[in-house]
C-alpha cells in the first residue's frame, strides 16, 4: 500500500502548518511584548480606612490616561501600610492594576498643593 499524498491532503497539512506557526507566534509576542500589569502615579487625600476589607477610600486628583478625579476604593495590600493612613492624610503612590486594582508604594505627601474636588464614590 502506498501513501500518497493527494492536492487536497497536501493542502490540509500546510493549512495546519500555517495555523501552528500562527499560534506559536502568538502566544511568544504576547509574552514579551505585552504587560498586563498597568501602573499610574496617584496623588489624593484618604477618606476613611477600612482594615477588614484591606480597603482605603482615596479622594484622588485625575490619574493621567486611566481615570478622572473621585472618591473611590483601593486595596492595600500591605497591612502595616493601611494602619499607617488616616482620613485626612494627603498621599501619593503607586496604582497597580493587574486582576484587580491595587495601591502600592503609599507615601505621605507633606505638600498642600493638592485640592480636595468633589467627586462621586465608586466602590
Ligand atoms: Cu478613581
């Protein structure tokens, strides 16, 4: 018995080739080219703590190219961090969104340039 390989057969296996290669190349330009984790710098006054939830209520100035100035929630990670805040503190930091959106890198900031605007609440 011989096998031959017909148009048609000839055909499929360069279409499967082709699709390999289309995968392989995908799944290789994702992990370098893309980071799914997004970083802005965040300046704005603390609202309320809530330790329980590892959530901080945050009246933040406009976060360039991801969002407009509000009140909104925040997960800090680090406990020690989130005991360190108070309402009022004026902070500035890092928001890390990978799965979720989190506050990194929390710093008190001693300047009072920052304005407090009005702004509605997310949680
Ligand atoms: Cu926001």
């Amino acid at each position: 018995m011989k096998i031959i390989m017909t148009p048609g057969k000839a055909f499929k296996a360069f279409l499967l080739l082709i699709s390999i290669t289309a995968i392989l190349s995908g799944c290789g330009s994702k992990a370098t080219n893309e980071d799914p984790v997004r970083r802005y710098e965040l300046k704005g006054r603390v609202e309320s703590v809530d330790l329980s939830r590892n959530k901080v209520r945050v009246n933040h100035e406009d976060i360039k190219g991801y969002m407009d100035a509000m009140i909104m929630d925040f997960t800090v990670r680090d406990e020690a961090t989130l005991r360190d805040l108070k309402a009022g503190d004026q902070i500035t930091g890092i928001l890390v969104y990978d799965s979720r959106t989190n506050l990194t890198g929390l710093r008190m900031s001693k300047s009072n340039q920052w304005q407090s605007r009005p702004g509605k609440v997310i949680t």
